[in-house]
C-alpha cells in the first residue's frame, strides 16, 4: 500500500506545527521558571514572616504567633545596632570610593586603546573571578607585612579593592554603546574636552556609573569572608549575625534583613526609571 502526499493547495494557509509545538513547551518553560523563581525567593520570604514571630525566647525557627513588637524595637539590642551601622557607613564610603576610582578606569578601557590595555583587562576580569576567601588572606598578609593595624579603615580598604573591579566592567560595558561622534559634534560645536565629557559622554555614563555603584554597595553591606579576615575588632553585621547563630538569632536580625532588602528594591527600581526615563 503507497501513501501519497497530497500538497496544499494555492493560496491555503500553511500549517501551523511550530507554533503548537512552542505552545507545548511554554507551560512548561513557565512552570520551571515559576519553580526557580520560589526556590530563590523562598529564604528571603521565610526571613520577612519570621521578623513577625512572636517568639519569647533567643530561637527563633518555630511560628508563635503574628507581632509587631520587633519592628518597635528594631534598636533595642545595641551591639547588633552598632554592626549595622558599621555595616551602613562601610558600604557607602566604600560605594563612593570604589565609584570614583573603577569609573576612569572603565572610561579608559571602553573608550582608548593603550599598551597595556589588555592585561589591564585581564587584572580586573580575574579580581572578579578570585575567591573572595584568596583575596582576604592575601589583603590580610598584606596589612600584617606593613603593620597596618586591622579595623574599620582596613575594612573599607579591602572592600574598595574587590569592588573597582565591578565598576570598572560596568561603565566599560556602558562604553560599548557609546557613540564618540556625539562628543565629537560637541566639540565642532565649540565646546571644550571638559564641557563636551561633562555635558554629552557623563550623562550617558550615569546609568552604568550608579549601577556599579548600587554593586558595590550590596557587595560591600553582606561580604562575609574578606570581613571576617580583616575586621580586627569591628564588628559589622553579617559577622555579628554569624556569632548570633551560635547561640540563637533575634528576630531583629530578620526585621533588618527585611528592611535592606526592601530599601535595595527601591533603590534598584528608582535607578530602572530612572534608566528608562533617560532613555525615552
């Protein structure tokens, strides 16, 4: 028995095979990022509801009830206030530094060539790429060698040093789709080097230059490792949460946690709109 394959005729519409097959596959597509998206959200809502525990004692992994007392008081233990402020001050300063630093040296790597230029490239790449437990003990030799006494500062340094890296790839990477004749037009125009970078290059920059510094800032206020290598006595707030644990974490920790979360999505949803607003 033959089978014979009888053609569409003139002006019939095509069947539509691929586009049932990507229905097929679209719930499924959905459901795993559903999935994805539960798994990495759920440590994050499990640490909101428990700041609402209303826990009696220093453990606080089993539901007791709904209360509002943490969040009336969020400062009553003063050690973990005192980290978190630590932890607040360090990540700005250190956001301003890195920012000012890693900005001229992504602006050079986008946007001339030099000798150099690729080992440079390389350096930042693998400052990126390093595990954060090398750099510490590397940075914490460093200052034992020079007889730098660790604290704060030491602190600030060895945060400003892993986050240039971050802000350098960020504007390099905002550099890429940077037109120079804009500038160059400027500067027919009659304006100077300065004026022309000011006024036309920098506020194309802005995007790239606020988003490594929102980087640098949430790499700064949650590193453990680097910290905990050279912190000498202070005390910021993921090292006293890690102490804390020994022995039972407060529910302010989560109250906290919840607060900077919140604040980082408000902040990363100010800096989208204000993205787009340039954009439009």
């Amino acid at each position: 028995m033959t089978t014979t394959t009888v053609a569409p005729a003139a002006g019939a519409p095509a069947t539509p095979r691929p586009r049932r097959a990507g229905r097929r596959r679209r719930p499924t597509l959905t459901l795993y990022t559903a999935l994805v998206l539960a798994w990495l959200l759920l440590p994050i809502a499990v640490m909101i509801l428990f700041g609402f525990n209303d826990t009696g004692g220093k453990v606080n992994f089993t539901w007791q009830g709904f209360t509002l007392t943490w969040y009336r008081h969020l400062f009553a233990i003063p050690n973990l206030t005192s980290a978190l402020v630590n932890s607040l001050t360090i990540a700005v300063v250190v956001a301003v530094a890195a920012t000012l630093l890693g900005t001229p040296i992504g602006l050079a790597l986008g946007r001339h060539r030099f000798r150099g230029r690729g080992s440079v490239d390389l350096l930042m790449f693998a400052a990126i790429a390093a595990p954060e437990i090398a750099l510490g003990a590397a940075l914490l030799s460093l200052f034992i060698v020079m007889g730098v006494p660790r604290g704060y500062w030491t602190v600030v340094i060895a945060h400003v040093a892993f986050c240039i890296p971050y802000v350098a790839i960020t504007v390099r990477a905002r550099m890429a789709g940077h037109d120079p004749t804009l500038e160059e037009a400027a500067r027919d125009l009659g304006a100077g080097p300065w004026t022309a970078f000011r006024l036309v290059t920098l506020p194309m920059l802005l995007p790239g230059v606020a988003s490594g510094a929102l980087l640098c800032f949430a790499l700064s206020i949650d590193d453990y490792v680097i910290t905990s290598f050279n912190a000498g006595r202070t005390v910021t707030f993921p090292l006293w949460v890690y102490s804390a644990s020994r022995t039972g974490v407060p529910p302010q920790v989560n109250v906290m946690g919840t607060l900077i979360f919140v604040a980082g999505l408000i902040i990363a949803g100010a800096n989208v709109l204000f993205s787009r607003r340039r954009a439009t």
